[in-house]
C-alpha cells in the first residue's frame, strides 16, 4: 500500500481530478440516490395513506348514525366491507371500547395514541407504528360526530407496511447500485481519458529533458489530431528547430575560426619573414609590415562584427542619431572597394549625384552598413562582372541600391540570408553575422533593408532610410514685434532729450 501511495504523485492531474472531480461527482451521486429514495418512500407512504382513505371511507357514513344504532350500523357496515384483505378498520365507540374489526383483532393496548390524538383534535390522525411482533404498520384514526356535534365513536384503520418498506428497501438497493455502477464507468472513463493526456505529457516531457540535454535528433510520436498532437509537432519542430540552430551555430564557429586563424597565419608568417630580414632586406621588411597591419585591420573588423552582435543579442547595440551627410558615407563606402574592384576585373560604378541628403543616423553605423553590403557584392561577383550603386528620393526617403551580377542567392535561402550565422554559400570568406548585424542597425535608424536575388544572375540589396526635415524655427509674434519697436523709439527719445 506505502508503495502504491509512493508511487501517486498528489500533486499530478490524476489526483486533481480524483480530488477536484470524481469526489464531487461521488458526493452529488450518492447524496442523489439518497434524497431520491427518500422522496420514493415519503411518496409510496402518501399514495398507500391516501388508498387506504379510499378503502376505508364507506365507514364515515357512521357520522349521521345516533348513539343508540352506532353499533349496530357499524357491524352491519364491517359485514359488508370488500377490502377485508387489503385493511384492517377497527370501530370503537363515544366510551373507546371496540365495537367491531373488519378481522376479527382483538386489541390488546391500554391506550392507542392516535385514538387520544384524534378525540383531542377533533381530527383525523395517521401514525407509523409497530406491531407486538415488530412489524411496522401504518394507522389513522377518524372521529365521528352526530348532528349536535357529540362523540359518537371512531373508526381506525390499520395497513401493513412490510410489502411497502420490501419495496422502498428495493429501490433504495438499487439507486446504490446504480450510483456505484454510474461511479465506476465514470472512474473507469476518466482515469482512460486522464491517461490519454498523462502518458503523452509524460512523453512531451521526457523529450523536453533530452532537448535540454542536447539531443535535437529525438522525436514524439503521439498518433492524435487533436491538442496533445499539436503539441507534439510544435516540440517536433521546435527540435528540429534547435537542431537547424545547432549546425548553423556550429558552422558558424568554424567559419568564425577559420576566419580568424587566416589572417594570424598570416600576421605570424610574415613577423617572422620580416623578423628574419631586418638588415637585409628592407623591400621585403616593409611588405611585411604592410600584410601585417592589413590583416591586422582585418582581424579587427572581424573582432567588431562580433562585438557587435554580442550587442545585437542583448540589446544593448547602440546608435547615435544626428544630421548627417547620406551620400559623403555612402561614397567614402563605396571608395574603399573601387580598387579591389578593378583589380579584380569588376566594372564598378557608384552613381550618388545628390549631394545633400541628410538622414539622422549614426555615422560609423550607417557607414558599416554600407560597408558590410557593398564587400558582399565585390565578394560574391566574379571578374568581368559588375557591381552598381546608386541613390534616389522618394516620398521624402533616400533609396541607395546596390546591385551585382554574381553568383546570386537561392530561391530557398532568400528569406533566412538575414538570420543570425546563417550562410548561403559556405565556399567564401564570411561569419554569416554581417547580413543580421546590418539589418538590425537598419531597423534602429527607422529604415527597411531588402533583398531581392536570382540565383546565377545577381544580388540587389536596397536600403530605404527617412530623409532629415529640420525642425522650423519658432517665429515672434506681429504683437511682440510692435512692443520691441514701441521699446526702441522711447528709448531713442529719451536719449535724445
């Protein structure tokens, strides 16, 4: 029993249910059977009393016989009575001696309470009572009166209600048979339905503590339609989801490493080469350095994009909105790449003929930004292609797009190439972090960042961002301008006198 309890979890939704549910229903149950075999037996009582009324009425006609023909008329009526078998009616007359019996009883009481009851009342008087030999019975005794309103005698009747109390005791055995039955299909079905929800719960929770633990790869296989299997897709796909996360997490520190040993490869093989030729060869000493400090640069941008989506994922990525010159970032941006374009056989032309649009933003942001989209673009086109910027207005905006003709992106990757580490081509030089970095500085600066692709045919990334309006300075009023000058001339007047 101790290990049965153990094993019940009293704050599980079975023993909720048993406690909040089945019990209640329980009680209502068994205090229903109950109260409806007490109203069975108050009603079965009535209809026997009532019955019994009827059988015995043709002794009322007693009530306009005289004292002197009372007994005679009241065995002659005992004579004649046709309901011997279903009551009892016992004469008595004005002294409480017994006249007559319908059977023939002989009564062996001293005093019979429902007699005194009904002389002192004046009324008729029904009691449940019980024989000698404990058989219960019911009585009622009715007083009869002459035309001056005198005692003439009484009449009682007498029914037993060993057949009635058998039948009451029957319907009450059976409305707890019932109700225990009612209980039991209704336990039997809610601990089957209980389970139906319990065992797939336990499951959904068992496979949450494996995701918890790592393992993306499991699955629930529920089989239902109904809310419990939408659960289970939803922590199907949440695994998968995680699991997605999980490769892309774990592609993007390689990338990441490998990003950063290339250029610390690099940084060491040329200290080193530099190192060795101090003195000897100064040719070869500067373009070390030179190597170095790019690669540098390199490692150092590297190290910023990832600070800043550390900052990114904490919300604590910052911008510092003024006025600014739009078009001077966006083409210092684009002179950074102009001879790593050339050089590598790309047609590169920045077409920005607007030289004063102002956006409120962040200078070092937006300029990363351009930055960021423009190095994708020279990345991603091959020589003889072409990489082509440009700059427009419209309803008060400035629309700058860059647009290549390199590889392209893929129809299926179009949507996730914004998505934290996530890289559409895995073959070139990236973190998969820049695309994501670029468009939430974007959304800070109250702009949108699009992209539109063919895969083989080119890239068109499009920043909208909203032009400056400087706020209109606040004007004095015609009556202030009046008193200013009203001012002016009096003091002029007193100067003068």
């Amino acid at each position: 029993m101790l290990k049965l309890l153990n094993k019940i979890n009293l704050k599980g939704i079975t023993a909720r249910w048993f406690l909040n549910v089945f019990l209640i229903v329980a009680v209502f149950v068994t205090v229903a059977a109950f109260a409806f075999s007490i109203i069975f037996r108050s009603v079965y009582y009535e209809r026997i009393e009532s019955l019994a009324n009827d059988y015995a009425y043709e002794f009322y006609v007693l009530e306009g016989a005289t004292r002197q023909n009372f007994k005679d008329s009241a065995i002659e009526i005992a004579g004649n009575f046709k309901y011997k078998t279903k009551i009892e009616v016992q004469v008595f007359d004005h002294d409480g001696e017994m006249v007559v019996s319908t059977t023939g009883f002989q009564l062996e009481e001293d005093k019979i309470p429902d007699y005194e009851r009904a002389i002192q009342t004046q009324k008729p008087q029904t009691v449940k009572t019980e024989t000698a030999d404990g058989e219960q019975i019911l009585v009622c005794s009715t007083p009869l009166y002459d035309s001056t309103r005198n005692l003439i005698g009484v009449y009682r009747w007498i029914v037993s209600l060993k057949a009635v109390n058998r039948m009451c005791n029957m319907f009450t055995g059976m409305s707890v048979l019932t109700s225990f039955g009612v209980l039991v299909i209704f336990g039997l079905s809610g601990l089957y339905f209980i389970k139906s929800i319990v065992k797939p719960i336990k499951a959904v929770g068992n496979m949450a503590r494996k995701i918890a633990m790592g393992d993306f790869e499991s699955r629930i296989e529920i089989g239902k339609d109904d809310e419990i299997g939408e659960l289970g897709e939803s922590i199907n796909y949440m695994a998968s989801e995680l699991q997605a996360a999980q490769n892309l997490k774990n592609d993007f520190i390689s990338s990441v490493s490998h990003e950063l040993r290339t250029p610390l490869t690099a940084i060491r093989g040329w200290g080193e080469t530099a190192k060795m030729s101090l003195g000897t060869d100064d040719e070869l000493v500067s373009c070390g350095l030179d190597v170095v400090l790019s690669e540098a640069n390199r490692l150092s941008g590297l190290v910023e994009e990832l600070l800043d989506f550390s900052r990114m994922e904490t919300g604590r990525l910052q911008v510092n909105a003024a006025p600014l010159n739009v078009t001077r970032i966006l083409e210092e941006s684009a002179d950074m790449y102009a001879e790593l374009a050339r050089q590598n056989g790309i047609d590169f032309i920045c077409n920005s003929y607007l030289d004063e649009l102002e956006v409120l933003g962040d200078q070092d942001r937006l300029k990363q930004v351009f930055i960021n989209i423009i190095d994708n673009a020279v990345k991603y086109t091959e020589s003889g292609g072409q990489v082509l910027i440009t700059q427009t207005t419209e309803e008060g905006c400035v629309r700058i797009t860059v647009k290549d003709t390199g590889v392209g992106i893929p129809e299926q990757d179009i949507d996730r190439v914004k998505e934290k580490f996530y890289k559409a081509n895995k073959t070139v030089r990236g973190s998969g972090i820049g695309l994501a970095v670029a468009d939430e500085i974007i959304k800070q600066h109250s702009g949108l960042l699009f992209i539109e692709s063919i895969e083989g045919a080119g890239t068109t990334v499009t920043i909208v961002l909203p032009l400056y309006e400087p706020p209109e300075e606040e004007k004095p009023y015609e009556g202030e301008t009046i008193e200013l000058n009203a001012l002016s001339e009096n003091s002029s007047e007193e100067t003068n006198e």
